[in-house]
C-alpha cells in the first residue's frame, strides 16, 4: 500500500482559475454568439520584445553546431544572465550583490511554491490577506498550515489588508517565523513605502525571522519612494530573500524564466540553534530537484538588459500601466472604489452594494461579457472586492470598460 502525502487532501478541490474557465465554459455553451473579454488571469497579451526574440534566434542557431551547442546547463543559472542582473536590477539600486546569490528558475510560482521544502514545519507562517493563493497552498502541502477554519488555516496568521487599513498590513503581534510579502501586491495592485517596508525589516531583524518578499511586479512601479526591492532596505540581506520574474516584465508567461536572490549573509538556525547558511541550502536543493532554464530561454531573458531591450522592455509595461490607468480613472468616474493600478496593472475594486464577488462575477460575465476575479478566491479578506488585470489590449480594456460602465448604468 502507498501512503500519500494527506496534506493534499486537506486543499480545496480546484484552483481559483480553473472555477473560472468553467463558469465561463457554462456561460459560452448558453451563449455560443457572445465574444467574452477576459480581465481575469493575469496572463499578458502584447508579444516578446525584439531583442528577446533576436537572441533567442542566435541561441537556436548556436544549437545547430557542435561547437557552439549546448546541453545541460548550470542549475542556477547561466553567469552571463546572473550578472547582467546583478548589473542591472539591483548595483543601479546601490545594492551590491554577488552571482552567485541569484539563481534562475523557471519562474516565481516554482521558487515560491519550493522554498518550503528548506523549513522545517515548526515555523509560523504569517501573510498578507488577500494574497496569491501559492504561499498558502504549498504550506499546506507542506503540512505547515493547520486545519482550515472558518475559510483560514489555523497555523497561518493572515495581516488584513482593506480599505479600512489602506491596504497597509498591521505587524503581527506574536513572533512569526516565516512572512510572506508581495509588493507591488496581487491582487489589490497596492504598494508599500520604504518607510512601512522598514517597519517589517525591523520586525523580522528583532524576532528572526524571515521575509520572503515577492517582487514579480516590480517593474510595474512608477513613483518615487516605492521600494523595488526589498533590499532597497538596510538590514534586509539579514532577513529577506526575494522573488523576481520576467513573466510580467517581459512577456515570459509562456517562455518561463524568473529569478531568485538569497544573499550569504542570510541565516536558517538548526534546532539547536545553529547557524546554516540558506544560500547554501537553496542552492543544494536546486541541484537536486532542479536542471536549469534552457540556454535560449536565458539568452531571451539576458536580452532585456541590452540597450534596446530596456526600451522595448519599458514600452511594453508602459501600455499595460496606460490601460490600467485609464481603466482606473473610467471606473472611478462612475463611482466605483477603486484601488491599485498606479503602481501595479492590477486593479482591486469594491464591488457596489455590497454584493458578493462571485455574484460581482457572475453578473459582470452575464451582463457584460467581461471576465474578472473575484476577490475572495485570494483569501477571506478579499470578499466584496473585484479584481480586474490591466494586462489585455488598449481596445479590449477600453471595449471592456464601455461594457461595465454601461450594464452597471442600468442596475
Ligand atoms: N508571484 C506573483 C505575485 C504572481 O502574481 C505570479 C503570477 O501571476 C507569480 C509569482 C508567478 O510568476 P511566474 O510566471 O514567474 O511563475
């Protein structure tokens, strides 16, 4: 007999999107006529920049000689994208690095999910509410979360985030072990300061513990004084590791390439209290579990921080933060509450009258054709929240708004 791992059992049915596409498959059989315009999955539109797609050519063509092609590569990464990151991405920050405190996987959602397997299940895990529902389910996977009661893990502290806080989490008032954090935020788009990003520093530097600080959305940011990494933060190479992706930035939701950065310095301690370096542990776990990013992919993804790339690069979420921008300013021009979408293409919207953000969904997808999601697949908190992604077309966002604004006109 084979024993699973029950943990399993303890996950709700399906994921979030997946309840989706099949509500919309439902909704399509009825409506076999009706164009859908999806806001929902925040999966991008526009294509690879040229200089990605260039470099990817001239690493295809590499593979075609001998001499030139490639096999298995290192499993953290080529030195030529781990630098040109180190480079790019973090010295122009003044925040110095080493090569070999990057690694490269195939994207944030793996490194976010697989992080665990280095921590022992004593730990308390504490995140932001509403939040990307990865950092929860693989906690349970892990066997880290407790029973879920009354829609919470029980071994899970969840930092309310609302519009009655700001969407600013409140410091946990019992020591926790491990905090997730992800600025620029999914779902609600909203941002920390340095100055309130400092106070969870702090916090982890006095209590031990550890922040993993999600930044896949960092490019997305526009103002001043809003950290684009966590290490933007003095003290933070003692307490944080980060997460960064080039599937937003780039456009490499289908290609797959993120990164991960554990500076040395950084700690885990043994039950007797030991010291062990994490760098070290992720690094070993890596070259178990984990072959490396293909060449090609890598080469696409070093493309970005050439000259051209930047500026294509920078076109790209330019247009993505123009619809959120316009999005935002329709919505609120109609009376809606709306959050996020300066600093993230995510909008978070306070459904009207209070209702439900299913039945937001369900009418939404009736009445207007538009997809979202619904807040409260990211966690209770989220519950009467809306979230729509600035992620689709200029014409599909603007086609989308003159939908909501007038189904919402009649109700
Ligand atoms: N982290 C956050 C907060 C995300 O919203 C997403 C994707 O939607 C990811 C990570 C996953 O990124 P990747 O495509 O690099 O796996």
């Amino acid at each position: 007999m084979t024993r699973i791992n029950e943990n399993f059992l303890k996950l709700s049915k399906s994921y979030l999107f997946s309840n989706i596409a099949t509500k919309i498959k439902e909704y399509k059989a009825l409506h076999p006529d009706k164009e859908i315009i999806s806001l929902g999955i925040g999966d991008v539109t526009q294509p690879l920049s040229p200089a990605s797609i260039e470099a990817m050519h001239a690493a295809v063509e590499e593979m075609t000689a001998a001499d030139t092609f490639r096999g298995y590569g290192p499993e953290q990464g080529y030195p030529f994208l781990r630098e040109a990151i180190v480079e790019n991405d973090y010295r122009p920050r003044n925040i110095e690095l080493d090569a070999s405190e990057v690694f490269i996987s195939d994207g944030a959602k793996s490194d976010t999910g697989n992080i665990g397997d280095l921590f022992s299940n004593k730990n308390s895990v504490g995140l932001t509410d509403p939040i990307y529902p990865v950092y929860i389910d693989s906690n349970v996977m892990n066997g880290r979360s407790g029973d879920l009661i009354d829609q919470k893990w029980n071994n899970i502290s969840y930092y309310r985030c609302t519009a009655e806080n700001d969407f600013i989490p409140t410091l946990p008032t019992q020591k926790t072990d491990i905090i997730y954090l992800c600025y620029p935020n999914n779902p609600t788009g909203t941002v920390l300061t340095k100055a309130e990003l400092k106070k969870w520093v702090d916090y982890a530097i006095t209590n031990q513990s550890l922040i993993f600080f999600d930044a896949a959305y960092e490019a997305f940011i526009q103002e001043e004084d809003i950290p684009h990494s966590i290490y933007e933060i003095e003290g933070a190479k003692q307490c944080a590791i980060e997460f960064r992706s080039f599937s937003k930035t780039a456009g490499f939701t289908g290609i797959r390439c993120g990164y991960t950065v554990i500076p040395k310095e950084l700690k885990g301690f043994t039950e007797e209290g030991k010291p062990v370096s994490l760098n070290e542990l992720w690094h070993r776990r890596q070259t178990t579990k984990f072959n490396g990013v293909s060449y090609i992919t890598q080469r696409g993804a070093a493309a970005i921080y050439s000259k051209a790339g930047k500026e294509q690069v920078k076109q790209m979420v330019n247009l993505y933060m123009n619809n959120a921008s316009f999005m935002k300013k329709e919505l609120e021009r109609f009376g809606l509450n709306v959050y996020g979408g300066e600093n993230a293409p995510y909008l978070w919207i306070k459904t009207p009258n209070n209702i439900s953000s299913w039945e937001f969904f369900d009418q939404m997808l009736c009445n207007a054709n538009v997809v979202g999601t619904p807040g409260v697949g990211f966690g209770p908190s989220g519950e009467g929240y809306f979230r729509l992604t600035a992620f689709n077309t200029p014409e599909n966002c603007k086609k989308a708004i003159e939908r909501i604004t007038k189904w919402l006109s009649k109700v």
